[in-house]
C-alpha cells in the first residue's frame, strides 16, 4: 500500500505575501502572524507560494524563507502545501527538495507552460513522470490554463498521471470545470485522491460533484465565512450553504479582477484581523506591479462590506488534534499512553490574555455536563495549568483579534472638526497613528473624509484646559471610573457632557460627580469598524436618539440651548438623528436588544440564528429575558411596551446572523458590558421586588467571566 495520503478535505487559502516595499523584501513578522492566524479559522490546510503569492516574482531564498516562516508559526502538524511550479523539471525538483527541508506536507505543481506552443501533451506526461519519480513529497496537481499559456490538462491526462505514480495524490482545478471533478471522483475514492475547485465561488457545485473542496484565494479575504459554507455542506443543511454562497459569491465579485485586488480586500480584513499594522502599505503587489486605483478599492469595499459582520459573527477554530494529561499538564500524546477512564471534550473557545490564553472547555457528551466546564492555560503553544485532570481532550483552538474604534460614532468627527469646533481627541492604542495622519473615514452614506484633531492625546489631563462639551464614547466597563477620568476638562457651568454609550443608568455617576454639570445622552445603532489604526469604515448602518438627562436645578433654557447646539453638530455632518423628549424610553428599548443578544451569543457562542433554531425552548427563553427587563422598566415609569419583544426577535431575524459586541469583547479577553446591561435592571429589579431570576442568572455568570477576563 502506498504511503503517500492525499491531503485533508475543506477549505484551503493559498497565503498571500507580505512586501516591506521600502527595501524590496519579505516582511516576515507580518506573514508570521498572518500564517498563524488562517491556521485557527478552520481552514484544512494552507498553501504556500501558491498563485496568490506573487510566487514567480519570489528568489529561490525568498520562497524557502516563506516555508520555514509558515511552518514555525502554524506549529508542527497543520497541513502545510507548498507551490512548486517552475520552468524545468530540475528547477522544480529543487523546489520540492527545499519544501521537504522546510517542513511542507505535500507540493502544488503547475505544467511548465513557458514556451506554450511547445509543450505537447507528450512533454507533459514526461514531465510529471520525471517529477513523481523523484519526488519525495506528495503532489497536487495544478491545473490553471491563465498562467499556462492556456494549457488545460483533461480528466483523462490527470487520471493517467495518478494512476501511474501513487505520489499524486490530488489536482486543483481553477480551470472551473465542474465536469471534470465528477469524472476524478468516479475514479479514485477520497482516501487516495483529493480534487480541489480553484475558486471559492464554485464550491457547493464541487462538492456536490465530489470534490474535497476548494484551495481559494478569497478564503485569504473571509476564511471562516468560506469553511461555514463547506460545513453547512457538509452537514446537510444545503439551503442555508447556499444563502451564505450566494453572498459570499457576490463579495468575491471584484477580488477576482487579480492578485492585488485580493491582497486589499485581506488588507481591511484578515489582515487587521491577525493583528498587522499598516497592512495596506504592506500587501501592496511587487513591483512592477500596482495596487488597485481608489475607484477599485471603493467597488472591493462596498462588495465585500455585507460579509464583514458575517466573519466576525462566526467562531475560531483549529483542526483537531489529540493531548493528554501527565501530572496535571496537557502534553502532546507521543509516547504518553492516556489514561483508561479518558473522556473527551473539545475546546470551544479562547481569548487573548497576559501570559498566556485561557481556555474553556465544553464538554460534547451530556453525561459529562456534570464534571463542570474545565479551563487552563497555555503559552506559545504549550498547554500548562490544567485546573480538572481529565483526558484526552480533542482540541480546537478558537482565537479572535478583531478592534472596534472605541468611538462607535467615529465619523460624526468630520462634523466636530468643522470651522465651528476645535476637536481633540483622546486616543489609546491607535495614538501613533492618529497623531501622525488623523482619522481618514470612509463611509457609505457620508463619503471620504480626512479628520485632522486640533490635539491628539492620551487623557483628559494630558489636554490641559477645560472643554465645551466632552464626548465619552468608551466602553461602559467601569461607569463609576468615568468621571475622575475626565473631571480635569469639566468645568461645570461651561461643559456639556455628552454619553453614547451601551446600557440603563449611565449617567448617574457623572451627574453624582457633576451636579450642575450638562449632561446629554445618546443611544446609537451604527457599523463601524477600524480595519488599521486612524482608518474608519462606516457601513450604511445609521441611526441614533439625543435627549437631556434631567437636572432640576438647571437652567432650562441653557440646557436645551446646549442640546439644540450639539445638535446642530450632527446636523452639519448629516448624521441620521432624532431629539427625543425622554431618552430613557431609547435606552430602556436597546437594552432589551442588548440583556437577550449580548449575553446569549456570547455564553453560546452563536450567532443570533443559529441560537433561535437551537432547540424549541430558545425562543420562550429570549422572550424571558426581555420581559423581565420590561417589567424593570415599567415600574421605573419608563413607557414601554411588551410589543418591544416580537419587534426585536422580526428585526433579528430579518438580518444577517450577527454576534454581539459583547461576545466580540468575550473572544478578544477584553472586559464586557456586563453591568451597564444587566447589573443596574437586575439591581432595580430587586429593589422593586420583581421577578428577574433568569436576568440575574444571567448577571452571575456573566460576570463571573468578566471577573476572570479582567484579572
């Protein structure tokens, strides 16, 4: 029996390179993290210097660089092809023999092509002949007529090859014929061969050909969005693959105008995802060749805008692999032998911390439910820390490194910087950025703009003066904090105090810290995401509500001259708006939104749909929870009313299946928005002797986890 394997079945990306263009050479600290970063998305396999890395304008030292880079950051068993295509059968086997050095599992071969007219089919067959004898790795054919002088290899020749040596074990076809999958799969049984679409945009029809799936240069652009499709697949769920494939379709529309296209579009998404700054600037093509025109980044950003919120909703995952437990410590299985009484258990989820990566454990089998969710704690790979002694784990590594502007209402400050205002800004992690080039917002209903803050600064204190109005847009994580932050900028008969924020019962501690102070407060329903430092993307996504937070004994007049100037802010810059007479009744309806979506996403790690379709009882449980934040609200006197909850469960059902920004928070090991949300209505709750057990389970939990997040 042959000793060669075809390679695994699903979702392939064939990585895209990362230029410092500067000096002309790799950046390989960029393509470490984005290597490490596909290999969690639950992609089968990635391959290296195929099409998609500008692999021919690569030096042979470039190419075996890019191997051993891959195979360092994705570790020492994630499937691993490397290109191999060349012009003679010499300089590919040197390709091949640099692949094994470096770690690879099997190589991609295209036909040599150069001299088109002169390679017969004669030159063809002696050419993979001459190869597979020789080769001491697995070879994938590669069929791809645009950069082959429109050399199309048949069913018939591919047959022949594999047949003939056991080393080939599989072709990707970007030549997109569907017809050939079919023959290839009556031929040879999954184990032996594997037969790859070439475009993610026909990947249903493949597997529905027989394929083993697809090596896809947009699953560089949206990879988990591209392993949901075959996974649906997979499982029998065809019309909910298809609405996905259909989408996903239409997004990759524009990527398949060339190699740059896709390099932008992963630029504004894997990219920032994986964590590489200046990503833009970096996967710009090798020169001679150009980025896309400003024209065709606009048509790539508005296609692929519809799956951006689909990616993020969808979890982290890694191919599974088995590890054992030795004196309390996970270790590889090698030469460890398990224990009798193992049980299995896969890892669902894990979020970034200090030190290491906290995971959490959820075990599949509902007899194990009993022994608790276990966690532990590794660190560059190795697993340490085990808190229940149990083995061995089946393990799926789930990471997410997604960052969301902290001022949800970023493209408002093209209209606060205008001649009526002098805009400073307070910025965190993306200072650097913002202090050397501004804020450049693209948005959808309001155009391109480039936002130049008079100051950029670090805090409220670093500012030095007081301020007019002060905008909190943060994170509600720790309200009571808040206002200390920003008291060296409050004088309290100048400043307005503007909050935009998650949550019930906000402003109390800034009008308990500001008593005479103005204080507006704003709920907004917005898209926005920062794909790099300084750069804002605005969806169409667009609304929100302004009122007064009441101060008795303030002067009426110059509390609602101050709410109708800032107004008038938002009307300059055509933000979609509405003044509202009680702002509580805005606050207390996106609360219900927030106490159902937030907390069951991210304790289920499901998006909003598949949490619906879950079991018959998820409904009446989501329904549970928003009438117990009602009843909250009505006996606060906040008038609202319990047609709220089938609004809210249409409008979810009526869009795209979302996360929440809490569970996107969960993922990253940032702390959640657990007590603006559900802590004050519980606490109410039971003030006013309501019934709010099912919120106040929720509460508990929730911030048992947060407690851990923040330590």
């Amino acid at each position: 029996m042959s000793s060669f394997k075809a390679p695994p079945h699903g979702v392939w990306a064939p990585a895209i390179t990362f230029f410092d263009h500067s000096t002309d050479s790799l950046d390989t600290e960029s393509q470490a993290k984005y290597y490490a970063y596909l290999s969690k998305t639950g992609l089968a396999g990635l391959v290296i210097l195929g099409t998609n890395a500008e692999t021919f304008l690569l030096t042979r030292e470039e190419r075996k660089t890019l191997l051993q880079t891959a195979r360092k950051a994705t570790g020492p068993s994630f499937p691993i092809m490397a290109g191999v295509g060349g012009h003679s059968t010499k300089q590919v086997l040197e390709f091949i023999a640099d692949a094994a050095e470096a770690g690879a599992d099997s190589v991609l071969l295209l036909p040599p092509a150069y001299f088109g007219k002169q390679t017969t089919p004669a030159v063809i067959e002696n050419f993979f002949d001459d190869v597979a004898k020789e080769s001491s790795l697995p070879i994938v054919i590669y069929n791809f007529p645009v950069v082959c002088n429109g050399i199309d290899l048949d069913s018939a020749t591919i047959t022949r090859l594999a047949k003939k040596h056991s080393n080939i074990v599989g072709v990707k076809l970007t030549c997109g014929a569907v017809a050939k999958i079919t023959r290839l799969a009556a031929e040879f049984p999954d184990e032996r061969f594997s037969t790859y679409g070439g475009q993610s945009d026909f990947l249903i029809g493949g597997l529905a050909s027989g394929s083993a799936g697809t090596i896809a240069g947009f699953a560089n652009v949206f990879p988990k969005t591209i392993v949901k499709i075959y996974d649906l697949y997979k499982e029998g769920k065809f019309q909910e693959a298809l609405d996905l494939h259909k989408k996903a379709a239409l997004a990759e529309q524009p990527c398949k105008a060339g190699i740059s296209s896709v390099k932008y579009a992963a630029a504004l998404n894997t990219a920032v995802a994986a964590g590489i700054d200046n990503a833009v600037e970096k996967l710009k093509p090798r020169r001679p060749y150009i980025a896309p025109s400003d024209a065709e980044k606009k048509n790539i950003e508005e296609q692929i805008a519809a799956l951006v919120s689909i990616e993020a909703s969808l979890l982290f995952r890694r191919g599974i692999s088995e590890f054992v437990v030795v004196n309390s410590h996970l270790k590889s299985p090698e030469g460890l032998v398990p224990r009798k009484q193992a049980w299995n258990a896969r890892m669902r989820y894990f979020s970034a911390d200090t030190g290491g990566v906290t995971v959490l454990l959820h075990q599949p089998e509902p007899h194990i439910h009993s022994l608790g969710t276990s966690s532990f704690v590794f660190s560059s790979g190795e697993l340490l820390s085990l808190v229940r002694d149990h083995s061995p784990y089946e393990l799926v590594d789930i990471k997410q490194h997604q960052y969301v502007f902290p001022t949800s209402r970023s493209f408002d400050l093209w209209a606060w910087s205008s001649n009526q205002v002098r805009l400073t800004v307070v910025a965190r992690s993306n200072y650097d950025a913002v202090q050397a080039n501004g804020l450049k917002i693209s948005s959808q209903n309001h155009g391109e703009h480039h936002v130049k803050p008079h100051r950029v600064v670090r805090s409220a204190a670093e500012a030095g003066q007081k301020f007019d109005y002060i905008v909190c847009a943060h994170k509600a994580i720790n309200q009571a904090a808040a206002p200390p932050e920003i008291a060296a900028g409050v004088d309290q008969d100048r400043t307005t105090i503007v909050i935009i924020q998650n949550g019930v019962g906000n402003e109390e501690p800034f009008r308990q810290y500001f008593p005479s102070a103005t204080i507006l407060s704003a709920v907004t329903w917005c898209g926005v995401r920062q794909p790099q430092p300084g750069i804002i993307t605005h969806t169409k996504s667009e609304n929100m509500q302004l009122g007064l937070f009441p101060n008795p004994s303030a002067d009426e007049a110059r509390e609602t001259r101050r709410l109708n100037e800032f107004a008038s802010f938002l009307t300059a810059g055509k933000t979609v708006f509405q003044v509202v007479p009680n702002i509580q009744v805005q606050r207390w309806e996106k609360v219900v939104w927030n106490a159902a979506w937030n907390s069951l996403t991210t304790l289920t790690l499901m998006d909003t749909h598949s949490w619906l379709s879950s079991s018959e009882d998820s409904t009446p449980l989501t329904r549970t929870i928003m009438t117990e934040v009602i009843n909250v609200a009505k006996a606060l006197d906040v008038p609202i009313g319990y047609d709220l909850i089938d609004k809210h469960i249409d409008k979810i059902l009526s869009m795209a299946p979302i996360g929440s920004s809490m569970r996107t928070d969960y993922e990253n090991g940032k702390p959640m928005e657990v007590d603006i949300i559900l802590g004050y209505p519980v606490r109410k709750g039971r003030e006013l002797g309501l019934d709010v057990k099912t919120i106040e389970t929720l509460f508990v939990i929730l911030t048992a986890i947060n407690k851990r997040l923040m330590s």
